[in-house]
C-alpha cells in the first residue's frame, strides 16, 4: 500500500478550493481518502485564510512513508515559513 500526500479539488468551477489529503496512490483524485490534513484556498479574500494544514500531521505521514506530491509539498513549504515568520 504505497501511501501519498496530495491535493483534492473542490468548490464550484471557477472558484477552487482543495484539501490535502492522504490517500493511496492508486486511488482516483477525488475519491477515496485516509485522512484529511487541511485546507488550501487559492483566491482567499478578507477574513478567510489561504492555507489551513495541520503540519504535525504532515511530519506523522511523511515519518511513516507516505510520499507527497510536488504541488503538496511547495504549499506544506510556504506554510512552514509562513510559521516560521509568524513566531
């Protein structure tokens, strides 16, 4: 069972919205699922907010195998620095 890190697509057409999710690899983009890890909202506007993930859980999945894809892994860069510059 070969584990992933990626993103499922949500919302209406010409406003996206994702999840980051755990998934097997072999499983369709919007389908079956282990765990939800968070939101990423690319056009956030006022009060709502861009990226939404549970790192810690992150740092769980990839310690235990799991492999993310280039795009999860670019947003899981900018929120740790985003963090990192918060604190």
């Amino acid at each position: 069972m070969a584990l992933t890190i990626r993103l499922q697509r949500h919302g209406a057409i010409h406003s996206p919205m994702y999840r980051m999710v755990v998934t097997e690899k072999s499983y369709k983009r919007d389908g079956r699922f282990v765990e939800i890890l968070g939101n990423y909202n690319p056009q956030a506007k006022g009060k709502d907010t861009e990226f939404d993930i549970k790192l810690d859980r992150v740092d769980y999945w990839t310690g235990v195998g799991a492999q993310m894809s280039e795009t999860a892994k670019s947003i899981v860069k900018r929120v740790r620095k985003a963090a990192e510059a918060k604190a």
